[in-house]
C-alpha cells in the first residue's frame, strides 16, 4: 500500500492536487476488492474520529526524517542537481529563494485545519477508483469451442491476474491489451474440474456480457471499460462501522535522532591504522598515510560467520551496507537442476524483501 500526493506533474497543477492511494492485489484480493476498499474507508473515518486530538506524532517523524535526508544526502549528478533546481523556480511551486535548495525536505508547521479539511474530502463520494488487470484483458473475447488456444499456440490461464486497486481512480477498469486470447472452451472445463480460478470469475462485480465492448484509449491503445458504482455498496462503505482490526500504529522508535559517531574499537581517530610508504628517492618526503583495518570477526555462528568493517569514523555518516553471502550445498552438487537454481535465487530475493520490511 502506497499512498499521497504526486509530485510528478502529473497529477497536481497551480490549483490542485489528487491524492492517491494504490493496493497491490492477490488474486483473492482482486475477487474481494470492495472489502479491500471498505477497509480504506473505515481507516479514514478512524482518523476523522479523532477530531483536534489528531495526533501529531506522524507529522514529527516525517520532519525528523526530511531533515535527515537533507543533512546526509548524496552528492547528485550535476545535471540532475540544475534539472530539480530550475523545476522549483517554476512559478507553480511559490518557491522563495532562500528555501531553493531545501525546498522539499521542509516541514515548517503542524496545520490541523488542513489536514481535517483534506480527511473530510477523502470520503466515498469524492473519490474514483480504477482497477487494473490482465484478467479483464482475459474476458475481452468471447470464447467458443472452435476458438482453440492462442495463436503462438500456448495455453492462457491465470498467469498475471493479480491485480491493483488505485483509489484516486470510481470505477475505471483496465484490461492488458496483450491478454485479449482466450483460452478454448475445453481449457476452460479442464481448470474447472482442477478447481482453479478462472480469470472471469476474479471480479464477481464484473461481466464481461453486460459490460459491452470496452473503450480504447486513443495514445496507447488501452482497452478499458468505465462504470458506476452500484449505490448499495457506496451506501454500505458509508456507514459500515470501523473493524476492530484497524488501528494507528504506535510511534516509530527508530528513527534516530542522535548521529554522534562511536569511537572505533581498536581504530585510531580515523578509524584505520596509520603508515608510511618507502621513499623511491633518498630525500624526498614520505606523507604518511591511512589504511581501513581489515574486518573484525563479530561473532561466529552455525554455519555462518559475522564480520564487521570498522570505517564509521572515516566515512562520518549514519548509514550501514549489509552484505550477505549464500552458500547452499544443495544447489552447488547439483549444478544440471535448473528448479534448484531458480529456488535459490528466490530465496534470496524474499531474503531481501524480508529485511527491508
């Protein structure tokens, strides 16, 4: 889940801003899409409960974070850097001068009446909403017993009927145009009887018979149908109640706020050891010179080991590279298995995913 304010121009101008908020979507998620929206709405009208006792806690960690952002960030790409510059001199921004170069990463006042202004217009009458997936692509065809398989003779079946649910957007619905075969009739009966889900069964709100024959968008060619919302289910996202599920999280204790370096643990004042190379010539003078202490053994584990790079007080900034080697046996004696392959790199990849959650 994503949600705010574009910064892209697109989706704001000299006048006004749309907010947005997208969910990613499983394929249960994409036959269930009102409870998921229904959800967005109880959480919206949990916030307007509060009223002026709206915390402000959300408003000082996205200041605290700004400002470290700007105090640490990295040396950009000249011409990125005159590119962003020029952008805020636009007239449309209302830039000063003095706040050119730190611009985006102010966060001045905590201004309560804005905040509830924009909370009340995020309600269910206010808002469109588009759902995008090559399921709908799937459903574009009618499909017939003579109708066979695709024509580059593979079987279509419910590969990328995921979905997304885009809450800026009422009822716009999106089909990839490279999912308009369907598979044949027979294929069809087969995934029935294997009780998998077919892709026009994913949205129970949507028929493909009574929809008609979708729109296409005129610069890419984007088939697409648009509707209105039934005025039950609008009335039903109104007034349901707030699920006991749903909360404010707690504060976010991690976010740092003291960035004073620790001295390093057998590191001189640089964090590195300090040497003087050989003259090549009798008289010339010799500059001594520093040297990153090779890595430190932490703690050794089973079957891994833990090393660390002593070079905070060289660098003098508070960030960590964590660098993580995978070893596995079960795919090094067996080089010939492609599925091991491909679950190892996997692996890794939800490793990754898992740690930066």
């Amino acid at each position: 889940l994503t949600a705010g304010a574009g910064g892209d121009n697109f989706s704001h101008s000299t006048n006004s801003m749309i907010f947005s908020l997208e969910i990613d979507l499983t394929e249960h998620g994409l036959c269930e899409w009102p409870i998921t929206v229904g959800l967005v709405f109880q959480y919206l009208k949990i916030l307007r409960a509060y009223g002026d006792d709206l915390p402000q806690w959300p408003f000082e960690e996205r200041q605290r974070i700004a400002q470290m952002s700007f105090r640490f960030q990295q040396e950009k790409d000249p011409c990125d850097l005159v590119q962003d510059l020029s952008c805020r001199m636009l007239p449309m921004y209302e830039c000063r001068p003095e706040h050119l170069l730190v611009g985006p990463w102010r966060y001045d006042d905590f201004r309560l009446d804005l905040i509830k202004t924009i909370l009340d217009g995020l309600s269910v009458r206010s808002c469109f909403m588009m759902l995008v997936s090559s399921s709908y692509g799937q459903t574009c065809v009618p499909v017939t017993e003579e109708s066979g398989s695709s024509d580059d003779g593979s079987d279509i079946g419910n590969e990328g009927a995921e979905g997304e649910v885009d809450c800026q957007s009422a009822s716009h619905m999106e089909c990839d145009e490279n999912g308009s075969t369907e598979a044949s009739g027979a294929k069809r009966a087969r995934t029935e009887e294997a009780g998998q889900v077919i892709p026009s069964q994913l949205d129970p709100f949507f028929n493909v018979a009574t929809a008609g024959t979708p729109q296409i968008e005129p610069r890419f060619g984007t088939e697409f149908w648009e509707t209105v919302l039934d005025a039950e289910l609008l009335q039903r996202w109104e007034s349901a109640e707030p699920d006991k599920g749903l909360h404010v999280p707690e504060p976010n204790i991690f976010i740092p706020t003291d960035f004073s370096l620790l001295p390093g643990e057998g590191a001189g004042p640089l964090g590195a050891c300090e040497f003087r190379r050989q003259a090549l010539y009798e008289g010339f003078p010799v500059l001594a010179e520093h040297q990153i202490l090779p890595p430190i053994r932490c703690e050794e584990m089973s079957p891994g080991n833990l090393w660390h790079l002593v070079c905070a007080q060289r660098f003098a900034q508070p960030r960590s590279h964590v660098s993580l080697k995978l070893t596995s046996p079960y795919y090094a004696f067996d080089p010939r298995n492609a599925s091991k392959e491909v679950l190892c790199q996997l692996y890794g990849c939800c490793l990754n995913d898992s740690l930066n959650e």
